[in-house]
C-alpha cells in the first residue's frame, strides 16, 4: 500500500489457538486503500468466505514464494471480475478457488484489490504473508525486504517456574502474583525476588515488542535460557507450519494467556508439543537444583530485527524441609493422561478424549448441575475451560424430545448464558457433539429461524450502487443463505460482525426495470426465514 507501514501484530505474535502467520499493517483507520503485488507472478489462489481471512487472494512469485493479502475490502480489475464470474459459476458467495497458473498475472505494483475488514478482523488492516510455495510454511516478512522502524528492545515483565517431576516444588509466588515480576529497562533485567525451586523445573517468559512507530503488543523472534552459562534452551520463532501451528498451546502458558492475557513463554516442552521450533540442547529446559546450590539463569529475548533484552537472576535450590512447608494445591477430578484414551461416562453423560488431545497430563473434574433456563437436560460441567484441547472430544447428552432435528448443544459461560452453540447430531435419545474445549453444556432447542430485515432497500433504487439487509439468529447460528433476483441467483456479501448481507449490483443486476428479490436465510437447526421485495432498478 502507498502509506508507511505501521503494525497492529507481526509475524509469531501469540493469538487464539495459533501462531500469527503474517504481519497486520494499519490502514490509516480506514478501508478502500488500493492494495498492489509485491513482485511479478500470478494470482494462485482466492479464497472468500464471511470468517477467517475474509477477502483473501494469493499470489505466487518465480522465486518459490507465496504472497497472502487479507481481509480485502474488494477484488479490483481482471482479478476481481474472475472472482465475481467464479462466484456466479458457483452460486456461492464462499469460495475457495485455484485459477490456472497464469491465467491471472499480475506485474510488480499493480492494483488487484482494495484493503479492508472482511472475515474474522478486529478493525481495518491488511494481513500480509510470505510463505514458501512449496508446503506454503509461512516467514517472517521481515526477513524478506518489508523493514519497519525498529529499535526498542523487547519488554521483559517476569518469569513463571513449573515443577517438572512428581517431587520437583517451586516456591510460592510474592505475595498473589502469578510469577516473579522483572525490573529494569532498555534490555536489562533483574528479579525484584529470588526465586527458590526443589528437584527440577522449567521456565517460562512473560516477553513481548512494540516497534518505533506503534505501541501494539507484538511477537518475539528468539528465546535463549542459559544457566551457569550452559544453554539449556532455545526457541526459535521463524516460521508457522500451519499443520502444526495449534501447537502454539503447549508453547504458551494457556492458562494465563487466555485468563489474564500474559504472554508468558515455556522455555520447556511439553510431553505432547510437536512444535519444530526448538534447539537440541541437552537439557531441553530442564533446569536441575540441588539443596543449597545456586544457579545462575541468563534469559534472552531477541526480536525480529536483532533488538535483545536480557533477564539475570540466581535461582536458589532449597532443600526437602523447606520445600515441604510450602503450600502445595490438591488436584481435583480424575486424572486424564495425554497418550491415552480418557472417557467419563455418568448419568445421562458420555465424554471421549482421543489419544494426544492434550498437552500433558491434567485433573479433570465432572459436576452435574440443574437445568436453567430452557434447556431439555441438566448441566454437565467438565473440566477447566483454561485447560487446552488439541484435538476435539466427543461429548454426548441424554435428551428426550420430540422434535430431535431442533436440539442443539450449547456451551455455557460462568454466568448460565449461551457462550457458543456447538450442534450435535441425535440418535437414540442422545445428541453428540464434536467439542473443542473443556466447560459446561446442556440442549436447547433452537424452533425459531433467523430474521431478515430492511436496512436501506427502496422501491425505487434507481441510481443506487446497492442495498443492505440485516440479517439475525437466537441460537445456532447463520448456516447459509441464498438470493435470487427474478428469479434468477444474484451475489449476497454475508458479514458476520455487522450482521449484514449486502449487495453491490454487478453486470448480472444493474439492467433498469422491475426486480423481485427474494432472500432464504437458515440457520444451523435447518430453520429458515424469508424476505421478498419488488423495487425498480
């Protein structure tokens, strides 16, 4: 884009499940900003749909690599009309399509689109890729020619310690502090307190930059633990193997990061982490402490352009009496191991956790609690919701209905209210659920389908560019829709943050006269609502 790049996150920030796999350049606040290739090649790939990367087009290079452009308000030129023709083709608004190579090329700073906010965006930005075309692992940008001003050091705010054998103890935290805080500035640190530990542990990191010209929390590059100058660990954060990238859990203190926000690093693996990101040393971050000794740590945070910040403490070993005056929490539930099948099975419940679908081994509790509300089934809380999955489970609720097809698992927040609707298929008075997080659920059924309702459609939209019509749910959610103009499909923008579907009109619409429009929406439980106008074009 021709404006100065500013970033909103960058490659291998810590997000929601995942890896961040590209940078999020600004956009000035703003949407429509012409959005140009990078280098000569050829549009490889689009992909449309209301989540996600939104508007997404790819573009591969004669090098081996693979540009990605996100959240793109439109397609512009020939790649938008090939796009819009694909669309037709399918009558399908979601789209993911591979065009010949070659049969879009594209020069060196030539406009195919126009920047925006489409799919899961959190405000106008462009998301940008580099990746190898080869098995499409994405890189850091910044290592391919897009500099952004960068001298500020990454902060460093403190270190968490893990007992990593069944006698390995880690002294209490200050006061009610969930690590030991860092002090210091400019890419120095200390501990404001010593830490203590007995048997073995690991560490892990709260670490994060910002660049010269934002004050966005992004990502680090590289982490280094040393101890008594011996490397016991290194991470590498280079480049996002999207097969992989889920993994990004176990790298992560999940609970913390999701609770609270904290982007604290294990510099240890855990059992179940096949992130191909770490060093060989010997140690692995298994840091080993004798009573009495005293281990120096050396930690270092190094971002994307070379900027360091080191954090120096002593770690004291304490002995078997000291260690055993500390408070130690009781773990409640039963105990799920992550190589094995793991499966309750209580009244009017079923649950099954597929071999390596957590990280380590975890307590998992069951509670059954009273129906609220309108649901058909009691509630059935199970496990913590700040323990992650890696693989879905299978959950499955007892339920007798007379309208199954309407039935529909929910999972509930901390207050009793609908947080997600989760689906489910029913069988012989069970309804089964695919279920990607620990958490309480209960059946509703969900009889009512989506409203549709006129935004800004006229009877004369003569000399207008398009229309809107908002568009609702109560429960399962948006699962398709469809529109036809006299008749015939007609092209409707879904977007989920506002609700909407739109229409710009196109060379299939644009034609004066009379139109009738009639517009399906349905929901996940297959209800459907209907709309239907006649206006004058």
């Amino acid at each position: 884009m021709a404006i100065p790049i500013e970033l909103s996150g960058n490659f291998m920030e810590l997000r929601n499940d995942h890896f961040h796999s590209g940078l999020d350049m600004r956009t000035e606040g703003r949407e429509g900003i012409p959005v140009r290739a990078v280098a000569d090649g050829w549009v490889s790939r689009i992909k449309i749909s209301p989540y996600g990367y939104g508007k997404a087009v790819y573009i591969d290079h004669p090098d081996g690599h693979t540009t990605v452009y996100g959240h793109l308000q439109a397609l512009t030129g020939s790649v938008g009309a090939a796009c819009l023709e694909q669309q037709y083709r399918q009558k399908d608004f979601s789209i993911d399509w591979t065009p010949e190579k070659g049969a879009l090329p594209l020069k060196q700073g030539e406009e195919f689109a126009l920047s925006g906010n489409t799919g899961g965006s959190g405000g106008p930005h462009l998301h940008f890729e580099v990746r190898r075309t080869g098995d499409q692992h994405a890189l850091d940008p910044e290592a391919h020619g897009f500099a952004v001003p960068d001298r500020v050091p990454p902060e460093i705010l403190g270190i968490r310690l893990y007992p990593l054998t069944d006698s390995s103890r880690c002294a209490p935290y200050p006061e009610r502090a969930v690590g030991y805080a860092a002090q210091g500035a400019t890419g120095r640190y200390t501990l404001k307190a010593e830490p203590a530990a007995y048997g073995t542990v690991g560490l892990a990191v709260n670490t994060l930059d910002r660049y010269d010209n934002g004050s966005a929390k992004c990502g680090v590059r590289k982490l280094e633990v040393l101890v008594d100058s011996i490397p016991h660990f290194t991470a590498t954060l280079d480049h996002v193997d999207f097969h992989l990238n889920r993994y990004c859990n176990a790298h992560v203190d999940y609970a913390l990061f999701k609770g609270q926000k904290m982007d604290y690093h294990r510099c240890y693996r855990l059992p179940n982490n096949k992130l191909k990101l770490y060093g060989r040393e010997a140690a692995q971050g298994r840091i080993e402490l004798a009573p009495g000794q005293r281990r120096q740590v050396l930690v270092v945070s190094t971002d994307a352009n070379g900027n360091q910040s080191r954090l120096r403490f002593t770690l004291r070993g304490a002995d078997a009496q000291e260690a055993g005056s500390w408070p130690r929490e009781q773990p409640m539930g039963s105990l799920f191991r992550y190589d094995t099948d793991n499966r309750v099975e209580e009244e009017g419940f079923r649950f099954h956790l597929p071999v390596n679908a957590l990280y380590d081994d975890a307590y998992v509790t069951y509670a059954r609690q009273p129906a609220v509300g309108r649901s058909l089934t009691a509630v059935h809380a199970l496990g913590d919701p700040l323990i992650p999955l890696h693989a879905p489970g299978e959950l499955s609720l007892a339920v007798q209905t007379k309208q199954p097809a309407k039935a529909v698992v929910v999972r509930l927040d901390k207050e009793g209210k609908v947080s997600a609707a989760v689906g489910g298929q029913w069988a012989n008075g069970w309804i089964t659920a695919s279920v990607k997080a620990f958490g309480a659920y209960t059946v509703l059924l969900d009889t009512v389908p989506p409203t549709i309702t006129n935004a800004d459609l006229r009877a004369d939209m003569r000399g207008r560019k398009g229309f809107i019509l908002k568009v609702a749910d109560d429960l399962s959610g948006i699962q398709r829709w469809t529109a036809s103009l006299n008749g015939q499909w007609m092209l409707m923008e879904y977007d989920p943050k506002t609700k909407a579907l739109s229409h710009t009109f196109d060379a299939r619409t644009k034609a004066p006269g009379s139109k009738e429009l009639v517009v399906e929406v349905t929901d996940e439980r297959g209800n459907t609502g209907r709309y239907r106008m006649r206006f004058e074009r």
